[in-house]
C-alpha cells in the first residue's frame, strides 16, 4: 500500500475543510490517505505506517481541536502521525483553517512540527483555489493537473446501475427531477417543430420515456455502455420513436459507432442532446462535451443535469450526513461529487455557447411519508453501494468491513431522521443549458 499524500486531522472539526482538501488531491491525480472510517483498531496501525513510510507529502489540518488535550496523549492518533511524519523526515504542510495557530505548549517529540511554513486558509470560498497554492508551491509529488474545477478526473466511477436496488432507485430519481426537466425544456422546445434527441446515459429509459414522449420529438436514440441496461429500455418502452443502443460515450471507437447509429436511424445530427446525471461519472467530461458538440445542429441545444453534494443541507441530524458524505468520498473511484458546481465552466470549456444554469431547491418541509422517503432513496440510499462494492472487491480488509457496516449504520440513523417532525433537509438540481 502506497500514497502521495497522507493527511492528518481531527474529526471534530476538521472533517469539512478535509474533506474538500481530498476531493481536491484526487482531482489533481495525487493518491491519497485519507482517513474517513474512524478505524481504532485492527489494521490501522499497519495502515497508518504502510501509508506515512510511503507517503511524499504530510499535510496536517490545523483546526481549534488538533492541539487539544488529547494531543498529550501518546496514543492520540494526530500525536502519532505527527512524531512519525517528523521521525520519517516527511514534507510535513500544516493547513491553518480559519486562522488556527500551532500553541507553544505541545508535547517535545513533536515541537519540530512548528517549524514548518505553513498556509492559511480564511476564507471557505476561497478553499479550493487555496487548495491550488498548497498543490503547487508546497508539495513535492508530482502533480497530475491544477485545473480542479473542470479538469478530467483520472479514472471513471465505479458506478453501475445495475447493481443492487438500483433499478428502482433511478425510477424514484426520474419521478423526482420530472418538473425541474420540464421546466428547461419548455422553456427552449417549440411545439411546431420537430427534434432529434441523442439520450446519453439512458439507464433503463426512465427519464428518456417521460420527458420525450411529446409530438415535438421525432426521434430519441438513447445509449449507454450497460447492455441490461439497454436490454430492459427496450422491454420497457416499446414507442417506435425510440431506439436504444449500448455505446460507451468515453471508448475509443464512440464517434465511429454513434454515427452507425444516427445512419441507421437516418439522423444527419441532433437537435437536444440530453444527459442527465452522467457527466459527473466520466473520467474526461470536457472532453467528452467537446465530442458530442460535433453531434449539435447549428440551432441545437446541449441539457446537462448534475448535483452536488456541497447543496445539500441539513437541520437536527447530529452530524449524519457530513458523515455519510465523507464516507463516499473515501471510496476509491466514487464519481465527483461535487460536479454540479463545474457544469458551467465544463460547457465554457467545451465551446458551447450561451450557458444557462437553473437551479431548483427540494425540501422536505411539505412532504409528506411517501415522498421523504423517495427523498431519501435517491439523495442517500446508493452509497452503500459504493463501499459494499469495495469491500467485496477486498473481502481481507478490515477498514473496508468497517466502512461498509459504517454506512450502513449511518444510512439507517439517517433515513430515520427523514421521517422526524423536527428535522429538515434540502438540495438542488442543477440543470445547464447550452447552444452550439
């Protein structure tokens, strides 16, 4: 076991600064240790060695609690990696979070630690293009990009739809997002006219059948690379203006195969090429957004659907979701959970012009049973997926057994709190339009 990076915090008050700190490495292309189980026993010891001998760069999260009491401890976990990143000789970077400071008084085998520079980091808006500095000037790894709001992540997610309950899952989805995609479209579809829809990422058709399903739309061809996927679309909806074909948007012989496909279906180009939740799965989405522009009439029109994990909030759940979040996070290979945030500059990069982004605003203040739950199976319910999924791949690893019965046991404290009166809780779509 091997990392570029290894950061150091405490959980208390560090999770949220941390959190965005590794997103941020992993979209740079750096590996990092980041540890978001809350292991105490078993393996950890093992782990945090194995990572800190092989680790380039130490990065400790300075927040109010990192040099608490507990720090004189010397089975403090912080006090720990601290003496052994100083004991290893490690690029040691403190992060001051929110003007922090290291105090005089902290134990003498780890006082080296304040002779290190280190970066302030005031301001939360400004986290990531700190994040950027501290990537460029303070590390010594090699980095991969410092394009961190739009650049391609290494490796696509490990995401599949056919796995587990998702078959419902998506179903509860496309229900939800039903009135923020017909609002955009209205706002940009002529009923006296006629379009050709290109469908990437079409699942099972869900969203595709619902949305489309008017006389302005002549021809739908929805892809995606799960060929069950395509199998059960096609056994779903039978309307013979749709057509679903299996293509993966990222292989090498797309643009060969997806001209097949429009010649078959006699289509020259597209007028609506729609992707709802994919884009924050790919490895290259500018990319792939500069491909598939090609595929635009000169009238055409490009809708992305995204969300974000950073505009979901939360009242009176003791800390839950921050935790579930940060557990996603820590899965290898989880899609970017904070894409929505990038659509607009991803479709800037792309060439696309006249962006539009619209937002729209769920909570739960009104709904009733049904729905909170609904809420809940679409927002949370598949993350288990991710570390189960991991686990499964690493049946030996103890951090991977306890993150998976972890999430389970946060997910089930969680959907608990949707059903409480006095909880809340809320999130945004966000949906980008562009032209050719």
């Amino acid at each position: 076991m091997s990392c570029d990076v290894f950061i150091s915090y405490r959980r208390k008050d560090g999770s949220y600064p941390t959190m965005f700190l590794y997103h941020d490495l992993i979209e740079a292309g750096y590996n990092v240790f980041y540890d978001v189980a809350n292991i105490r026993n078993g393996e950890f010891p093992k782990l945090i060695e194995e990572n800190l001998i092989s680790c380039t760069d130490f990065l400790l999260v300075v927040t109010e609690s990192t040099f608490s009491e507990k720090i004189f401890d010397e089975n403090d976990w912080v006090h720990k990696e601290i003496k052994l990143a100083l004991e290893l000789n490690k690029n040691i970077v403190p992060i001051f979070v929110g003007g922090t400071i290291i105090p005089d008084n902290i134990p003498e085998d780890i006082s080296k630690v304040c002779d290190y520079n280190g970066v302030n980091q005031f301001d939360p808006q400004m986290i990531h293009d700190i994040n950027k500095k501290i990537f460029k000037e303070y590390l010594r790894a090699p980095f991969h990009s410092l394009d961190l709001m739009g650049k391609a992540r290494l490796r696509c997610s490990i995401y599949d739809a056919t796995y587990g309950d998702e078959f419902k899952r998506l179903r509860i989805q496309a229900e939800n997002a039903f009135s923020s995609d017909m609002d955009v479209l209205n706002r940009y579809i002529h009923k006296d006219k006629k379009y050709n829809v290109l469908d990437v990422g079409c699942a099972y058709g869900f969203v595709g059948a619902s949305r489309f399903n008017g006389e302005p739309f002549s021809n739908i061809v929805g892809i995606d690379k799960n060929e069950k996927c395509i199998l059960k679309a096609k056994e779903i909806n039978t309307d013979s203006r749709f057509s679903y074909y299996v293509s993966d948007i990222e292989a090498n012989d797309f643009d060969e195969k997806i001209k097949s496909i429009m010649t078959e279906n006699q289509i020259e180009e597209f007028d609506v090429i729609y992707i709802a939740l994919v884009i924050h799965h790919l490895k290259e989405p500018v990319s792939f957004l500069k491909n598939v522009r090609k595929l635009l009439s000169q009238n055409g029109i490009i809708i992305i659907r995204g969300s974000d994990d950073g505009s979901k909030l939360a009242y009176n759940d003791d800390g839950l979701m921050k935790s579930i979040i940060e557990l996603t996070l820590g899965v290898s290979d989880v899609s970017d959970r904070y894409n929505g945030r990038k659509i607009f500059s991803q479709l800037k990069k792309a060439g696309f012009a006249d962006v539009e982004i619209f937002s729209y605003m769920r909570d739960i203040s009104s709904m009733d049973f049904d729905d909170r739950e609904n809420l809940f199976n679409e927002s949370f319910s598949y993350r288990i997926n991710y570390v189960r999924r991991e686990y499964e791949a690493d049946p030996n690893s103890l951090q991977k057994r306890n993150n998976f019965l972890e999430m389970e046991e946060l997910l089930a404290k969680f959907q608990e709190r949707f059903y409480d009166s006095t909880f809340w809780y809320c999130e945004y779509d966000y949906i980008g339009v562009a032209k050719k």
